[in-house]
C-alpha cells in the first residue's frame, strides 16, 4: 500500500515596523487625533496622502497642511466578497479610491456599504473613525455612505 | 494638537498562510527521518549526494532516484551567531546557525549548533547531531535537536570548498 501523501500547513510571516519620516508622521498622528491631513505641492495641490514630494513635479512638497474630509467621493472601487484575516473589515467590502473634499488625489481604503449593488462611482463616503485610535490607517475602521446621499 | 509624542513608526504585517506537500523525495526522506536515518539521493550523472533530497540534481538537472543514507556527523562550512529576536522562533538568544556538510553528502544541511562557545564556532569544526528520545521522533526535522562538537580535529578548508 502506497503511504499517505503528506502535507502541512506553513505560515510564513514577517511584522515590519517601518520608520514614518516626517511627512507621513504628521499624517498617522493626524488620524490619531481624528484629522486627516493633506500636504499642498508648491503648485497648490492637495496631496492625501500626503508625500514627501510632489509626483508631478519631483520638487519637495510645502510645509503646508491642510485637513481634508472627512467626507469624499469615490473614484473607482472593487467588491471583496470574502475578505482575509488581515482585511479591515470582516463582512464583503469594497476597496476604493477616495478622493477627499478638500484633495486633489485619491487614497486607497474600504467602504462599508453593505452590498456590490449599494457602490457606486462617484457616491459619497465618509469616513468612520474606530473608538481606540493608535496611530495607523486602520483608525479609519472604513468609509460609509454619506447620509442623505 | 494631541500633547502625545507624534506616531513615528506603523507595524505593516505580511502573511501568507500555504499548505506544504514534500514531492516523493522529500516525503521517502522525512518518513526515513521519522525512523532516525539520513536519506538523501544520488545524481546518477555527476554522483552529488543531496541531502535533503529533491528529486533533481541541481547542477545537471536530471532526475534523483537512488537512495543514500549519510551521517548524523559533519563539518561546519559557514555560520552565524543569532542575536535578534524572531516571534516565532523560539530560542534563547544568541544562538548559532550553521550550514553542515554531512558525511557522505555533497551539498551542506541547515542545523543549529549549542554545547559550544559562540566564540568557538568555527568553519571546519567537526559537529554530531544531538536526537530527540526516539519516542519523541516524528515527520520532521526537529527529530535532531541541534549539533554539538564532536572534539575531532577541523577539517581544512580545501577539502569541503567544493560543497559550499
Ligand atoms: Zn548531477
């Protein structure tokens, strides 16, 4: 008789502290506070997130800050009908490109809209802050729909 | 403003969770394992003993299929002491990682070193495997719980660079 096939499971992974620098500092310890936060370019532009440089141009951005939000419009978004472990949600979602009142660009994070049928582009989101907030993207437990909207 | 320090660093977790099935070479070799013997497999083109197998010999890339046991005995070809702390890793820190070229193979094996200085450790430093009780043995390679010096006399260096 042939043995048994073997077979095991194995977990590779790896926790990464990665060190913020001062733009993106200032923009964790703004979502900790609640804020989120957008830097302007030197031509105006509201970056969020923000960087250190402004991708249109590659000069350093300003040390202009401006909050944004919390409401926005979606730009473009995919369904996840089943979310993994380490998803901030952990009923279907959609990922999204958020472009913030106030912003110029797009951050990527999740809606809550309870449905593929309720999204939309162009839709109203705001932004729903968790009750503990540490410093992290997941402060912002998700964005939902804009009452109202 | 927060009168807290400002967030200087964010934790970015990474996972992939795999199920891992050993090709028959591996799964002879873990079973040959699980009864206390080293079995590797031999080219049948160059004659390279590898150890663990893989069912390939990587230098001609032709298929392995005869079995050859090799020694629990070996020669530290290069080292390093671990001072960093992994989370899933549990040993006490420093501790020593070698490569070992097992007697009778060709290609060296991955073991940890104690019951040595760390200072001692040394390339060409003859180690013996250190077993688990029999009872305790199963289907992997924790069944040797790590190699210690066997007191013989180093190996010189040109007689194993080739099996680095
Ligand atoms: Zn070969």
């Amino acid at each position: 008789m042939a043995d048994e096939l073997l077979s095991a499971p194995h977990v590779l992974e790896y926790d990464y502290r990665r060190s913020l620098g001062e733009v993106l500092s200032r923009f964790f310890t703004g979502l900790r506070d609640r804020k989120i936060l957008g830097v302007k370019t030197n031509a105006g532009r509201v970056l969020v997130p923000p960087s250190e440089y402004d991708p249109e141009s590659g000069d350093a951005t300003s040390d202009d800050w401006v909050e944004v939000g919390p409401g926005g419009v979606v730009k473009s978004w995919a369904w996840v009908n089943e979310p993994l472990g380490r998803h901030l949600l952990d009923h279907p979602f959609a990922f999204a490109l958020i472009q913030l009142d106030g912003a110029d660009t797009a951050l990527t994070h999740a809606v809550d809209a309870g449905s593929e049928a309720s999204m939309r582009t162009g839709m109203r989101v705001t932004a729903r802050f968790a009750d503990d907030t540490i410093g992290a993207i997941g402060d912002i437990v998700a964005f939902v729909p804009e009452e109202g909207s | 403003m927060s009168d807290k320090e400002p967030v200087k660093s964010i934790i970015t977790p990474t996972r992939t969770e795999y199920t891992y099935t050993p090709g028959p070479s591996a799964q002879r070799s873990l079973r040959a394992l699980a009864r206390g013997k080293l079995v590797g497999e031999i080219c049948p083109s160059c004659n390279q003993v590898y150890y663990p197998p893989s069912g390939a010999c990587a230098r001609c890339g032709v298929a392995t299929r005869d079995e050859v046991e090799v020694a629990d005995k070996g020669t530290v070809t290069t080292y390093a002491i671990v001072r960093v702390p992994s989370e899933n890793i549990d040993l006490e820190l420093p501790y020593c990682t070698a490569h070992i070229l097992l007697d009778g193979a060709d290609i060296p094996f991955f073991g940890l070193i104690q019951e040595c200085e760390w200072d001692a450790v040394r390339i060409g430093m003859r180690v013996e495997a250190v077993w688990k009780p029999e009872s305790e043995w199963g289907l992997n390679a924790e069944n040797i719980r790590y190699f210690r010096p066997t007191g013989e006399p180093d190996v010189p260096f040109e007689q194993f660079k080739e099996h680095l």
